[in-house]
C-alpha cells in the first residue's frame, strides 16, 4: 500500500466546508503563506530565541528570522522536486512546481510557531517543571495521557493546536491552511503517550488535538501504523532538510559573530563544498568586516550545493517516502559530502556553542523565569475546577487568572483544559515579555 499525490497534496481546507478555486499566481497554497506571515504567533517570533538566548546582539538569529531563511530553502527545495515530478504519472493536473514550493515553503514558515520562551531549553525547562510537579501531587486529576503531553512538553504540539485551535478563527479551524500544509507539518504524526513517542521523544498532538491529527491524516491519506499513529507526509522530509541546512551554516555564523567559533574552524568544515580557504592577515578593522561577510558570501554556494543534494536524494527515494518506509531523515540519505558537513557543522556548534559558559549562565536565569510563571500560574489555572459552592478564588489564585486574558480558562473547564490554556499563554510569550512578567510576579516594580 502506498499514499497517493493526489491525496497528499489536498488543497481543502481544515475547518471550511468548500474548497476554493486556484487563480494564476495565486493558488489555496499561497494563500497559506500569507496567512502565516500576517499572524500575531509567526510575528511574536521576532522575540523568541533561536539558539542564543536573551542575546544582546542584534545580528544573531531569532526564531522569525530563522523560520524565514528555512522556509526560502524550502521553497527552492519545493520547486525543485515538484519540476522533476510534474511529469510523472498520476501527478495531480492542478499542481504546479510553484505550487509544491509554497506548501513547502509554509510548512517551514510554520515549523518553529509553537515553540514556548527561549526556545528548545524552553522546552526542556517546562518538562523538568512539570516533572517535579508531578511528584507532588499537582498532576494527579489528569489521566495518565494527558500528564504525558506536559511532562513531554514538545513545541511541536503546541504548534498544530497553535495553527488550527487559536489564530484567526479560535477554536473553529484556526487559521483554517490546506491540508497539504498542515500535513506538512506535522513531523510527528503521533500523540505523546503512543510507542512512537518513546523511541523518538517527540511527539506532533496533544490529546485535545487528537481528533484533528485524525482528520488531517485521513484527509491526505497517510498510512496507519497504530492507533493514533500515522508515517510522515514526503513532504516533512523537505521541510526538514531545510530546517538541518540553515540550522548546520546559519549557527555557525552566529557563532562566529559572538566570538564562540573561530572563522578559520568555520571555512574547514565548508572546504568539502567550497574549496580549501585561509583566513587572509588583516588589520582589526578588517576583522570586524571579515568576521561578518565573508562567510555570509560562502552561505549561497554552500546552501545551493546541499539543496541540490536534498533534492536528488528525495527524488532517489520516491518509493520509499510514497510508502511509508524511509528510514532517518532525508540528510542521512544524501551523499556523503552534505552528511559530512551537516554532521560537522552540528557537531561544532555542540561542542562550542551549547556548552559554552555564557550559554549556562543564561539558560539558568531562563529556567528562573520559567520557574516562577509556572510556580504561579499552573496553580491558579487548577483551582478553577476545585471551587465548590460559592467558595471564591484565593485573591492571588483570580489575579493571576485576569493576567492570562483571552487565554484565561473558562468555568468548569477540566484540569487537563485549564493547563492547555495556561500552556497556551505562557508558551506564546516572547522572551522579554516572559522576563518582565516574572520580575513583575517578584515584587520588582517598574
């Protein structure tokens, strides 16, 4: 058995009854673009970290500026496979490689949005919290699936539920994207408390999104696996590779401009692609200049080299993708060159980058401010369904539940859907409205 073009690349939209028609230039996958890049969540990205936490230089990547340059890759990545596969039979008439590229091209757009304050230790920081909380009691009216998708707190989740519960139209379709898009996605086409979960520590739905992981994954035709369980789109894999390649040249430039990573260790890592390169004897005032160009003049031969890669690697392995089976991700199948600088170039930002003191420091105050939004409003949020009578809030219990705003939970809402709510607040934050929140909390006053 094997997924099918036609289905995979459905131009319906979730949460709308109709499909629309495609004009010249702009088709239901364009539209999707847009509507991504004019939402609140995609623009709170601007001040969300990529990798450097509460960076005080402003050239370094946050998580908007990233999603941009993944989703560029994608696109080309996009167009490049869809005109190898316009002529192929059973290619669906109504797509074009421009079209291919779009949906590539919003998925990648798309694939950071649910990330919570400074980023993947963010997340990681939720996890310990809910652990700990956990421990004590806290979690215990929760059923044992739904305590999994806190303890296992995956910005991926948060991302589907961000996409089709909470921008735009809220809780009717969300900003209601094709289905091709939104199984784009969807990297983890699973739930947190499924055996996929546990063998890859990641996990694409929380329980209260389960019934739409269902319909979307119906829609185009993935394959089961198990219960709530379906293999990837063939499209993730793009989306994917274009998230590695940024991630392997982009971080290394940051490193670079925050003094982390010496230039000279960056051009031999890239010599398998560009060529051996020596740093030249320059004055300090060319080392400014240098430091800050002249990888940024390698990044277009080294991007183009591996999206070429990519690209001859998926189409290698249509087979495989169509049915279900392709086995890692699509850099582990290119060829041994962009596996090499891939590897290097991540091995290298692990090793001077993540571990670097300055990284500890900050991720340690991060963990702080997590800590003391948590502490206060996790609490705040279960109260809500242990009122009896006429009983009132705690005064500290209402205040913080007005903080939350529209994320408040509403009345008699379940413990489960009172921390999805609360989850929905603290993990749409930006990184400086999180730290100003929480100083707040302390009893610092502006």
């Amino acid at each position: 058995m094997a997924m099918t073009w036609q289905g995979l690349l459905a131009d319906q939209r979730f949460g709308k009854p109709y499909t629309e028609q495609h004009h010249q230039g702009r088709t239901p996958f364009h539209k999707d673009y847009d509507r991504l890049i004019f939402s609140s969540a995609f623009r709170r990205m601007g001040h969300k970290t990529q990798v450097h936490s509460l960076s005080h230089n402003d050239h370094v990547h946050n998580r908007l500026t990233h999603s941009l340059e993944v989703s560029s890759v994608g696109r080309s990545l996009g167009i490049q496979v869809g005109n190898s596969l316009k002529n192929q039979a059973h290619w669906p008439d109504w797509i074009e490689p421009h079209d291919l590229g779009a949906i590539v091209q919003s998925a990648c757009l798309a694939h950071d949005i649910g990330n919570p304050p400074f980023g993947h230790f963010g997340e990681s920081s939720i996890r310990h919290w809910f652990a700990s909380y956990t421990q004590q009691g806290g979690m215990d009216r929760l059923s044992s699936a739904e305590q999994a998708d806190l303890l296992n707190f995956e910005g991926n989740a948060q991302g589907l539920r961000t996409l089709t519960q909470l921008e735009y139209h809220q809780f009717n379709g969300g900003m209601r994207l094709t289905y091709a898009t939104l199984g784009s996605f969807l990297k983890y086409p699973w739930l947190s408390n499924s055996m996929q979960c546990e063998r890859k520590a990641k996990f694409g739905a929380l329980q209260s999104e389960k019934h739409i992981l269902a319909d979307i994954a119906g829609r185009l035709g993935l394959l089961q696996r198990a219960d709530f369980e379906w293999c990837r789109h063939p499209l993730v894999y793009l989306m994917e590779a274009a998230d590695d390649i940024c991630y392997a040249i982009i971080d290394l430039e940051d490193g670079v401009e925050l003094g982390m990573i010496g230039e000279q260790d960056v051009l031999e890592l890239l010599a398998p692609i560009t060529g051996a390169l020596a740093v030249p004897e320059r004055t300090a005032m060319v080392d400014v200049y240098y430091s800050t160009r002249r990888l940024a003049l390698l990044r277009g031969k080294v991007i183009d080299y591996l999206v070429q890669s990519a690209a001859h690697a998926f189409m290698q392995h249509i087979p495989a993708l169509l049915e279900g089976r392709l086995e890692g991700d699509l850099i582990s199948h290119c060829d041994p060159v962009t596996q090499q600088v891939i590897g290097d170039a991540k091995a290298l930002a692990k090793n001077r980058i993540f571990l670097a003191p300055e990284r500890h420091r900050t991720e340690l105050a991060a963990y702080s401010v997590l800590e003391k939004l948590l502490d206060g409003f996790v609490p705040a949020a279960l109260s809500l369904d242990q009122q009896l009578g006429d009983k009132r809030l705690s005064f500290k219990a209402e205040k913080h539940l007005a903080l939350m705003g529209a994320h408040r939970p509403e009345k008699g809402a379940t413990a489960y859907q009172a921390l999805c709510c609360t989850m929905d607040f603290i993990g749409g934050m930006t990184d400086n409205y999180a730290v100003d929140l929480a100083r707040q909390l302390s009893g610092e006053m502006k």
